[in-house]
C-alpha cells in the first residue's frame, strides 16, 4: 500500500484532490491509503461523494480506538471520530448539490426524439398521438350510453 500527496497535482489528480479536502496531507500522520482514496472515487460520482466516504472511512477507524488519559495528556478518538462524521456529511450535502442527479427534460430536442423513437431496446408507449388523428371531433358513444344528452336525472329502475 502506497501514501503519496503533491500539490502541483492537485488540479489534475482526482486521488490528491479527495485527500485534500479530507485534510490528510501530511506524510507523518497517514490516514488513508492511495488504494482506499481509489477504491472511493470508484464508487462514488464525485470528488465530494469520495471525501465523504473517505471521512466516514477515517470516523469509524477513530471510533473503534479508546479515549485515553495519561497525567495531564488526553487523547479524545471520539472527538475526532466526531468531527470527520461531521464533515462527511458536509461533503454528503456538496455531492448532491454540486456532482448530484440532475433533471432531464426529453422531447426538447428533434435528435433525441429520432433517436428514441429508433430505439429497439426502448419499451414502445401504450398510446401515441399521430398525424391523422383528429381531436377535435368527439368520441361516438361506446355501448349503450345515449347518445344525445337528456334532460333531469337518470330513469332509476
């Protein structure tokens, strides 16, 4: 397993972008391997899905270690453990809002129109309007509805 950070590829390097903004650049203090940083910008869409796994990664390796006291030093895991769910679930919010679904609208476009209508993979419409069709005519009467109107309320049997 490899551990490596450089700012001068932080514009193009995906993997020292998520460690950045997970905060482990520092090569004394390794929180999260090369291989792990991978793994989650291979599961997740964005760099802000990936920072948010990788924090939830390091917030569960932090909750599984024991406050400890020594004389007057204290080392808090769960305030830590703390502090990096709080910030996965800040970059949980900036996946969806900036790398997130976002809406389609089809019909727009004459192309995607062809193109789906071309589709032999695509389930065919239950109706379709066509050119002949003329909706300006009402519908003849279907079984034994009247088929002028009449006047009061319904002969009841």
């Amino acid at each position: 397993m490899t551990w490596s950070y450089s700012t001068s590829d932080l514009l193009t390097s995906p993997k020292d972008q998520v460690r950045f903004l997970v905060g482990d650049t520092n090569a004394n203090d390794e929180q999260l391997q090369n291989e792990e940083i991978l793994f989650s910008l291979n599961v997740r869409a964005s760099i802000w899905g990936a920072a948010a796994t990788c924090c939830e990664s390091i917030s569960a390796s932090l909750s599984r270690r024991a406050d400890t006291t020594t004389g007057e030093l204290r080392t808090m895991y769960s305030n830590l453990s703390r502090a990096y769910h709080a910030r996965a679930m800040n970059y949980e919010t900036q996946a969806v809002a900036m790398g997130g679904a976002l809406p389609f609208v089809g019909g727009i476009s004459i192309a995607q129109k062809i193109l789906a209508e071309t589709d032999l993979d695509r389930v065919q419409p239950a109706f379709s309007r066509g050119l002949t069709d003329n909706n300006n005519y009402p519908v003849a009467p279907a079984g034994n509805e009247p088929s002028v109107p009449t006047e009061g309320p319904p002969n009841v049997v």
